[in-house]
C-alpha cells in the first residue's frame, strides 16, 4: 500500500485540545491536503503550552500501522477520518512529590492560614495534595481518581490571598515549563481521587482555591473544582456518575451553570446551588464573589458551631 506522509498545515489554525487556544496547527495528508484528524497537531503557543500530537504517535495509540490508512471512517469537516482519542500524559511522581513542601514561602498558603489557623489550612492543603513552586506560586495538581497525576496549575497569589494580576501568563502549566516532549494534557476534576469516598455527596466549584477553602468549612461534602466556568463539562464530569452533586457557581454564572446541570442529569442526581446568586449585591456581583468569599467572613469555629446541622 502506498505510505502517506504528514506536514503541518502552513495556514488556519483550530482550537488546542490542551490550552484551549486558537493556535493549533493541524497536520496534513500530502496527498489529500485534508488533517489526519482534529487532534493531531501542534500548538504553536510554544512558551505556554507546546502540545504535540505527531501522526506516528496517533498511529501508534490507535494501533495502525504508520504507513497505511486501515482505519474506520467518520465525518469530521466533511472528509473521513478516523475519531480516536489519544490517551492522558502523566507528571513523574518524582516531580510530583518534590513540590510538596516550601509551604511557608507559599503566598495562598500563609494567607489560608491566617484565616481558618495552620493545623486546618495544612490539613486541607494535604488532602489536596498541593504543591510549591520555585518562585512561591501555588501548584494544583489534577489528580485522577486512579492516582495519576495529570497535570499541574500554577497560579501565584499576594499576601492577600488574591491572585496577582501582574503576571503573565497568568496561569502556567507544569508540562510547558519542564518542556515535556509529546505531553498530551486530557485534564480531570480537582481532587478528583477524593471520590474514592462513596458517602459523601459532592460539590463542584470554579476554582482550585475555593474547593480547598470550602472543604476546611464544609467537611461534609466532596469538594471539586473544574477550574473554571468553561472547565464544567460532561467529558470531565463522567467520574460523578451515580452520584449526588450540587454545582455551587460564582455569581453571575447560575443561569450558565443551570444549563450545563441539565447536561450533567444525563450521569449524576444534580442540583445547582442558587445562595450566592440571591444573596450577592452590586459590589458582590461586580468582584464575580464565590462561596468561599463568603465563608471566610465566619471565623471557622463559630461557623462550625452554627451550620453543624
């Protein structure tokens, strides 16, 4: 059978599968001049993201030969290709662990500590696994409910525990700056392996942070954050299946989050928390407030004391 040899396509772009952004250089039939498929490609934000996914590599997790095209077709822009996706690339547990510590250099950290006191900020900081990096940022790792780790999300934070706003890219990635070669990013939930607890229901937030804050004042619930009002998908959701999930939105995003509930009653029993939203003034509606702005109003034990039941 006659080979077919691939090249970057040297005009139009697609969205990233990884970074999400309009910088994806598809690869190309020569013959054809139409992409292999939607996933195989290279980004060309080089500094902030990088993923590579090569025909050879598409080949070989579909398990294809690489010279010949035996594979099922599907539409995909008209044309037949083939609509497998590639597997998840996972962080060293050596990178992994060596950022676990510099917690006092840790901007969110110290932050969190002044506020619900050390033990509990460390206890929750633990059970989420997070980590340091060189500079002080704050490392989210995304861990599956396997125990992989998928990816790592650093964000810095000032002394106030907000988000610096003065730095770019505002949110790196741990892939990008080791410079992993063919990192395939296929992100999951924030602590998403906490799962492995069937008792509890579970809550789904926006980010990281308020995940860990919430926990440390609702300990009766999961906490999860999907990183994000656009990270709230049914590919990322499909480890809620069965069960019983309570979406809590930032203000502002109800009505956006009610409609994705309705999408996520397809595979979990899900209900959208509308507190912030009825609660929230002017000035609360124009900061976008989350609960975890609101909970850390309430000093941890009085809250405690009065929300037991």
């Amino acid at each position: 059978m006659e080979n077919f040899k691939y090249s970057l396509a040297k005009k139009g772009k697609v969205f990233c599968p990884a970074c999400k952004h309009k910088s994806y250089v598809l690869y190309l039939d020569n013959v054809t001049g139409q992409p292999l498929h939607s996933t195989v490609g290279k980004c060309d934000r080089s500094d902030n993201c990088g993923h590579h996914y090569s025909p050879k590599e598409y080949f070989r997790d579909n398990h294809i030969p690489f010279d010949k095209k035996e594979y099922a077709p599907v539409r995909y822009h008209g044309e037949k290709l083939r609509l497998l996706q590639p597997s998840p690339s996972y962080i060293e547990e050596s990178i992994f662990k060596k950022s676990l510590r510099g917690y006092e250099r840790n901007n969110l950290v110290e932050w969190l500590s002044g506020i619900v006191g050390k033990d509990a900020a460390m206890k929750a900081i633990e059970t989420y696994c997070v980590g340091t990096a060189k500079n002080g940022s704050m490392v989210f790792w995304q861990i599956d409910r396997q125990g992989m780790v998928r990816a790592g999300k650093i964000i810095q934070y000032d002394s106030n525990g907000h988000r610096r706003k003065d730095v770019t890219p505002p949110v790196q990635w741990v892939h990008s700056l080791l410079k992993l070669p063919d990192f395939n990013l296929k992100q999951c939930l924030f602590g998403e392996y906490l799962l492995r607890d069937i008792t509890k229901m579970v809550a789904v937030c926006e980010s990281e942070k308020t995940a860990i804050i919430a926990s440390i004042y609702l300990p009766n619930l999961i906490w999860l954050a999907c990183g994000g009002s656009e990270g709230l998908n049914i590919d990322k959701c499909q480890v809620l299946k069965g069960r019983n999930v309570i979406l809590y939105p930032d203000c502002g995003m109800f009505s956006k989050w009610s409609e994705k509930a309705k999408e996520l009653s397809k595979i979990c029993s899900v209900s959208v928390s509308s507190l912030i939203e009825n609660n929230a003034n002017s000035e609360e509606r124009q900061a976008g407030y989350d609960i975890a702005d609101y909970l850390i109003t309430f000093p941890l034990s009085e809250f405690v004391n009065k929300s037991t039941k």
